[in-house]
C-alpha cells in the first residue's frame, strides 16, 4: 500500500512538471502578427451593465418611474409574470416612464419585459423611447409579433442607434389610446 501512494505521487509529480514545462514553453508557438508599433497585446471585452430591473416589487414602487411626471398607471398584485406585482394601464391611462437613466458610451441598449393584454382589438399601447430631445415608438404592443391576449409575452428589443445613447434615456409605456387592460411585468434595460 505504501509502495502504491509512492508510485502514484511520483506520478502527480511527473505530470505536474510536463504541464508545467509545457506551459513555459507555449509562448514559443504564439506568433505576433499585429502591425502596431508598440508591440502591446490588447484583448476586446464586452460588458454588459444593467440600466434598469424592476419587478414592481420595491416599495414604493414607483421609485423607478416618478422622475418625469407622475404615473396614473396602477401597482396591482394580480396577473403578474413572476413575484407578487406588476403594473396595469387601463382605459384612460396615460404614461408610465422611466426615470432618466445614463446611457452614454455604449453600442447597443436592450430593452425586455413582460406584458399582457386582456383585448387585443381595443389598442394600441405604444413602447417608446427617448432621445434626449424626443420620443420615438418602437411598437405598438397590440401588434408586436407573438402577442397573445390573456397571456404573458415576452418583449425584447435592442437599439444601435447612437442617437439614444445619452445620459437621459427613458423607456416610456403610452396607453392613452388603449381601451383594455395591459399589464406590464419584469422590466429590464442593459447596455453594452
């Protein structure tokens, strides 16, 4: 038994220093082929940073979205995508909007939520954006591709444009034309 843990230790050993012999000498294979001057390696990383995730579950919950006006959109803790509250716009409601949120220095803004509207005949419910001088529809939910009425579906979009790429971006929900009951659940905005 002895014998045994000897052999198998002078094993670890032997293959520790291969490995390691041949991670010494890797560099030898690697060849440079940048045209810089500097003879600097640079390696491109991406992040991904979060704007914004709200669930509608702080309280207050508002506390993302009463920064450029108030909200007549409701708190409700029925017909939620996930935890215990969502949002509702129902007839006669107007907006519901971020607060500003820094989206300077990026390539790209996604924008995802959940929503669920109760007639899909009774619309429209329009997602916007805003630029730092305008907002621009991205959709009207009552049309986005995949909606269904009475279930939760799932919205995603990503901006390239560099227009929105500004330190007061808002995400804003216009239902003042909606005749139905929409329900929005699980809002995040990321940037990279």
């Amino acid at each position: 038994m002895e014998r045994m843990i000897k052999v198998l230790l002078i094993a670890i050993i032997v293959i520790g220093l291969l490995v390691g012999s041949s991670l010494l000498t890797t560099g030898a294979y690697f060849t440079d082929t940048e045209e810089s001057t500097d003879n600097a390696l640079v390696i491109a990383t991406e992040t991904t940073m979060t704007l914004l995730d709200d669930g509608f579950e702080l309280e207050p919950w508002d506390v993302n979205w009463d920064g450029n006006g108030t909200t007549d959109w409701r708190h409700v803790n029925w017909t939620t995508h996930s935890g215990s509250w969502a949002v509702k716009c129902q007839s006669g409601y107007t907006y519901l909007t971020t607060d500003n949120l820094d989206a300077s220095g990026g390539t790209s803004i996604t924008i995802s939520f959940w929503f669920n509207i109760k007639d899909l005949n009774k619309g429209p419910l329009y997602v916007q954006i805003y630029n730092g001088t305008s907002y621009n529809t991205l959709h009207n939910l009552f049309t986005y591709p995949g909606a269904v009425k009475n279930t939760y579906c799932y919205y995603s979009e990503t901006i390239t444009d560099s227009q929105y790429f500004c330190t007061d971006f808002r995400l804003r929900f216009d239902g003042s034309g909606s005749r139905t009951d929409t329900y929005i659940d699980d809002v995040l905005i990321t940037q990279e």
